[in-house]
C-alpha cells in the first residue's frame, strides 16, 4: 500500500512538475519572442503609418507648389506692372521729368508740389500728396488729364478743381532778327487745373 501510494504521488508529482515545465517554457517563448515580436510589428505598423502620412504631406506639398508655380507664372506679368505702379525714391527727377513733358506737349504752364511722405501701414512703400497747377486752353487742360492716366505710376486723384485765369493772358514778345516784337493776346480761353493726388513710392 505504502509502495503504491509513493508510486501514485511520484507520478503526480512528474506530471506536475511536466506542466510546470512546459508552461515556464510556454511563459518564456511569450514573454522573450512573442510580446517583443509583438511590439516590433506595433513600432513597425507606427513607422509606416507616419511615413504614409508624411508622404501624403508631401504629395500634397508638391501638388501645392506646383499649383502655386502655374499660379506665379500667370500673374507674372501682372506683377511686374504692379512694380512699374511705384514711383522709385531714387529716380523722382524721372518722374518730375515725366509731368514736365505731358505738360510741355500738351503746352500748358504747370507747377508741381510733393508733399513729405505720409505714414501708411504697409513698411513697403509710402503714399506722397501730389499736387499740380495748370494753366491752358481747356481741351489742352483735358488731353494733359488723359496723358497723365496713361502714366504707368498710380496718380489716384483725389481733388480736382478747373477756374477761370482771369481773362486773356499775354504770352512774352519773341525775339525776331534780334529784335523783339510783342506776341499775340492768348485766347480767353485758358482755364486753371488744380489737382491734388496720392503717389506710391518704394
């Protein structure tokens, strides 16, 4: 009896110690292969997902640039005559020059006043009050007004007043032969312009 029961608790003990055995066995391959295998394809699936989604950043990225690219050469153009609508700080004798010789062409007197410069929001360029007065015949004082639209500078004309000069005006005498000989009454209808106007300069 005390054989067979030594014998029966042997064998429990052996199939204990069995299953023991093959669950730490078990335990290990999970916990050293499994979980960190486990854990490689998680970090793996992560990587690919940011990497996906950094691709599609690019994509769009590049989808933009190139949008932005057929945009900037359309409005190219337009761009550099939006430049040419800026008087340069350095070059106002080319643009006092450009008034004197709508003037002259359109023969009328004209005196010009720039204002200082005004503060404006914008750093890039600064706004000056233009003023003008003119003295001619009324269609030359019409045609020197359209001259100075086809300006390529901005003149956004803010005030605009026409008067009479005050009956016929007398032009010098011209020297003829080298002696002087007076020069005929202008004709009555000269008129006085007086224009005060915004400038762009950069």
């Amino acid at each position: 009896m005390d054989s067979s029961k030594y014998l029966k608790f042997n064998l429990k003990n052996k199939i204990t110690a069995s299953l023991a055995g093959f669950l730490i066995v078990i335990l290990s391959l999970i916990y050293f292969i499994v979980i960190p295998t486990v854990r490689e394809i998680k970090a793996m699936g992560q990587s690919i997902e940011a990497q996906r989604e950094d691709l599609e950043k690019k994509y769009i990225k590049g989808q933009s640039l190139k949008q932005l690219t057929k945009n900037l050469n359309e409005i190219e153009p337009k761009l550099e005559l939006l430049d040419q609508i800026f008087i340069n700080k350095n070059r106002e004798l080319e643009f006092i020059t450009s008034l004197e010789d709508k003037a002259e062409n359109n023969q009328i007197s004209q005196k010009i006043n720039l204002s200082p410069p005004q503060a404006t929001k914008s750093q890039d360029f600064q706004k000056i009050d233009l003023q003008l007065s003119t003295t001619g015949k009324f269609t030359k004082q019409l045609k020197y007004l359209i001259d100075l639209e086809s300006l390529n500078y901005y003149i956004n004309m803010k005030t605009l007043e026409l008067s009479s000069s005050g009956g016929r005006q007398t032009a010098p005498n011209i020297k003829n032969n080298g002696q002087e000989t007076p020069a005929p009454e202008n004709e009555p209808n000269n008129i006085n312009l007086f224009v005060i106007a915004d400038t762009y300069w950069k």
